[in-house]
C-alpha cells in the first residue's frame, strides 16, 4: 500500500468528503489524531500514510457498539507494515524512574470516590493488578474512536466513562493512564506505555506493572483486559512481547475482553500489540504536569526510552 506524499493531503480528502456529516467526522478524526500528526511533524517524516484515517472517517455511526466491532474486526481497515524493525534510537533520554510514582493527592479522591470490593484483601500484586483492571473493565468501555478529548486526569476519565456504557467510552491513552492511576493509589508501581508501528501512523497504550512477588515488570492491557505469556506460561514485560515478537511467535492474551465480546483477538494481537511493538516509550513523570489540559498538544509526550532496569 503506497503511502500518499503530504502535498497531496488535501486534495485526496477534498474527494472523499461528500456530504455534512462525512465531514464534521472527518473533523473529529484529524482532532483526535493530532498528536500523532504533530509527531511525526518533528521526526521529519515526509510521507504519512493515512489510508487508516480515510477508511475511519467513510466508516459512519462508530459511537454505536456493533458497528464499531465490525469496523475493528476488518483487516481491510489496518496498514499491512512492511519488515518489522525496532525504533527506539529515535528516544533520545530514559525516564527517570525515581520520578514515575509519585503519589499524587488525587490518588485519595480516587479512593474515597471509586471503591473496588475487596480490593485490600488481596495481598498479591499481580492478583490485585488484575482486579483492578477487570473492575476498570466491568466499569468503562473502550473506543479507540472516542472523539471525547479528555485530560490526563482520572478522576476527569472515571467521570466521563464510569458505568455510562459505550456512549462514554474512553481511548486507550486514557485507559492505561487510569489504570496507571489506580495501581498507584493502592501502592502498585506502574507506568503507561505507547507502542507505535513502524510508519508511526497508528498506536496502542498499554500499561507496565511491577510485581513484588514475581520479581518483574509484566504488561497490562486496560483497553482489552488483558496480559501476556509465552506458549511456557511465562508472564510478559514489554520487552518480552517484543522478543516474541522478533522470533515470529505470538503470545497468549489471557482474560481477553473486547468491551464484553471475545470479537477481532487476531486483529488485536496482530496489529494493536505485534506491529505496535516497533516503538516503545513512555512519559517522563506521574506529576500533574499537563495533566489537566485538554489541549492535546500541551498534555505529556511519550517521548522517553524505558527505564534499563524494567527491562
């Protein structure tokens, strides 16, 4: 699939919008978009093929479920990347681990506001890692088309999102982050990710979590409730999924969930986690610094390498 030059951005769309509606969710789409556009502004990249955005934007009516499972389920709707290759020499600095779990005093609203049943009992961290994500899951939907622009703020998400069905269903950005959130407040460290594939035109959060009992990081994902192993039983980091990754072998998404459907796990497994894996970074801090923006280009980047020791 030929990626389309950037002069010829706005003629080729100029084309496809033909009635009112095509264009206010074309609108919405390049909105919810922009900070991957503008990065790929600042890595220089000339050719941005945005096949996947034209496909979305023709795709009418995603804020009804059922279309939107179709619309994911559609391999016809996903750039088919040439040779996977590993892109993290475009980071430049690690972040600093000292600074990625700071305990925030929102974290005592989130507490006091949301509680989760039995949540202090569990005396495991990877068992109570998994009950906070399936109670984030049982509680949120997710839609990587919510054109719902909102902070990095989880009170702010768990507002929008908590018990209001697919209607209030928040991305995937927002996802890891409320997870990241609510791990902390219940003294588990965690850290968000972001994956991109190799033409950096689409990505995938996810969440990194360390287990005191298992002595690692492993990944979860909120937007799926999922985590990794290998055909071993082998709990997954980040790193590990990328080894699988570069031997040609798939891992197992264990507690898959697709908002309450086992619907497009191929899909999922092929193109939101395997090509996702070309790029791997995450914030630089946990502090609320550009967290209560709704102006995409001032919330925090993704710009920074993973720590050595998580890996």
């Amino acid at each position: 699939m030929k990626p389309l030059a950037s002069g010829d951005l706005i003629s080729h769309f100029a084309l496809r919008i033909y009635n009112s509606h095509t264009f206010v969710v074309f609108i919405k789409i390049l909105l919810y978009n922009q900070y991957i556009i503008k990065n790929m502004a600042h890595q220089g990249v000339e050719n941005v093929n945005i096949h996947f955005l034209i496909r979305k934007f023709r795709y009418r009516r995603l804020k009804v479920l059922e279309n939107y499972l179709a619309f994911v389920g559609d391999d016809n709707n996903y750039i088919h990347s040439e040779e996977f290759r590993i892109l993290d020499s475009e980071l430049k600095e690690e972040a600093k681990e000292e600074n990625l779990f700071s305990y925030l005093d929102e974290y005592n609203k989130i507490k006091e506001k949301y509680n989760i049943d039995g949540i202090d009992t569990v005396d495991n961290d990877f068992e109570k890692a998994k009950a906070i994500m399936q109670w984030l899951t049982d509680n949120t939907y997710y839609c990587g088309m919510s054109f719902k622009i909102l902070p990095d703020d989880t009170l702010e998400m768990l507002k929008y999102s908590y018990q209001k069905g697919f209607s209030g269903a928040i991305n995937c950005r927002d996802k890891a982050i409320a997870l990241t959130d609510l791990l902390l407040s219940h003294g588990i460290k965690a850290y968000p990710i972001l994956l991109y594939n190799i033409t950096k035109t689409d990505c995938h959060f996810v969440t990194h979590v360390y287990c005191k009992e298992l002595e690692k990081w492993v990944v979860l994902d909120p937007s799926f409730n999922t985590y990794f192993t290998d055909e071993s039983g082998n709990i997954l980091n980040i790193f590990g999924l990328r080894e699988l990754k570069l031997q040609g072998k798939e891992p197992i998404a264990n507690g898959y969930s697709f908002n309450k459907t086992q619907q497009a796990k191929d899909i999922y497994l092929k193109y939101f986690i395997g090509n996702g894996l070309a790029r791997i970074s995450t914030w630089n801090d946990n502090s609320n610094d550009g967290r209560k923006s709704k102006n995409v280009g001032k919330r925090k980047n993704f710009e920074y390498c993973i720590p050595e020791g998580h890996r």
